[in-house]
C-alpha cells in the first residue's frame, strides 16, 4: 500500500472504525479472520463491554440463522433462491475478474511510482 492509502485507511478506521469491524464481521468469512480486523483495548475497562459485542454479536447469526435457512434453500431444486443464483453466477464472476484486474493495475502503478522514485533519489544522489 502506498503512504497515501495507508493514511486515508488510516482517517476511516478513526471515524469509523468501530461500525467497519461489525459490518465487515458479519460477513460469512470475516469473522474468521478476527486476528486481522481491529478489536479493542481489553486493558480499558470500559472498553471490555464494546470488545465482547463486537466478538461476539457478529457471529451468532450465521452458524444458526443463516447458514441453515440458505442450506435447505440452496438443496431444493425448485427453490427462487437458487434460481436468481444461478442467474447471478455471471454476474458475480465477471465482478471477481473485474475487482481483480483492477486491484493488480493498481498495485503495478504503485509499483512503478516507487521504482520511479527510488530512480530519481539514486539519480540525486549521484550529483
């Protein structure tokens, strides 16, 4: 990442940081990933009650709510869930790809934005 998207990160995570962490908890494979997402300060006591809702309030509705109400709808060949699904496969495909290409392009700029700097310092210092 660059020192710019590190500080825009950065400036969101401090007005937001707190509602990002839940929301992106919710999501079916993020709470797996809790080590990465931001906690809390456990040493603060008044931080304990805010950590233990943001561990725990995300990932009770998967497991019971929503993966079994999507499993039996997903099975059933008849099922409107699994008929705008496989509409969507497309659709989600092409998103993925797209995603992809843009995030690789990004990185390869970032990239040569460095290698250029590190050349015009190395040019520098040479004078």
């Amino acid at each position: 990442m660059s020192k710019h998207e590190l500080a825009i990160a950065d400036r969101w995570f401090e007005r937001r940081g707190e509602v990002i962490v839940l929301i992106a908890r919710l999501l079916p494979v993020i709470p797996h990933l809790h080590r990465l997402s931001g906690g809390g300060r456990a040493d603060e006591p008044h931080e304990v009650p805010r950590l233990y809702v943001r561990r725990v309030v995300p990932v009770v509705p998967w497991p019971g709510l929503c993966g079994q109400y999507l499993g039996v709808q997903l099975l059933d060949e008849h099922s409107p869930l699994k008929q705008v699904m496989h509409k969507l496969d497309l659709v989600i495909g092409l998103t993925i790809v797209v995603v992809a290409v843009v995030f690789i392009r990004s990185r390869l700029k970032a990239l040569k934005g460095y290698r250029d700097a590190e050349a015009a310092e190395a040019a520098a210092a040479k004078e």
